[in-house]
C-alpha cells in the first residue's frame, strides 16, 4: 500500500529480540475507501489488523499474559 494510503499514522520506536531498533508504525488505510487499523515494521509490508472482527480477543489474551507474567513475577 502507498504511503498516501495511510491516515492518523503513529510510529513507535522500540527494539527486536536481539536489541536492535525497530520503528513500528500504527495507523489506518485505506481500502475500497474505508479506513482499516493496519501496522507495519521497519517499512515493510502492510499488514491489516481486523480489530473489528478480533480486537476484543487480541486485548484479552494480551491482557491475561501481562496478568500472568506480573503474578509470577511477584512470587
């Protein structure tokens, strides 16, 4: 998808498994004239995130690791 596609982008500067810097970017595209939550890393590929059809799932498992790692870490 072309740069122009993309709408309310945000980048967000972190690192790899090994340490390296790594810039995800966050926004919406647009596709057959909706706008879509879609990411990519480093420049790469796009890819879309169908927030709308597993969104609240994807928060709940991420939500129900850091509730497990933080539990395990205050034993």
């Amino acid at each position: 998808m072309a740069e122009e596609d993309w709408r309310m982008v945000r980048t967000i500067r972190t690192r790899d498994t090994a340490g390296h810097p790594v810039e995800i970017t966050v926004g919406l595209v647009l596709v057959d004239g909706q706008p879509e939550p879609a990411m990519r890393v480093d420049g790469g590929p796009t890819v879309l995130l169908p927030l709308h059809q597993v969104g609240g799932e994807l928060l709940a498992a991420i939500r129900q690791m850091l509730m497990d790692w933080y539990t395990r870490s205050q034993s």
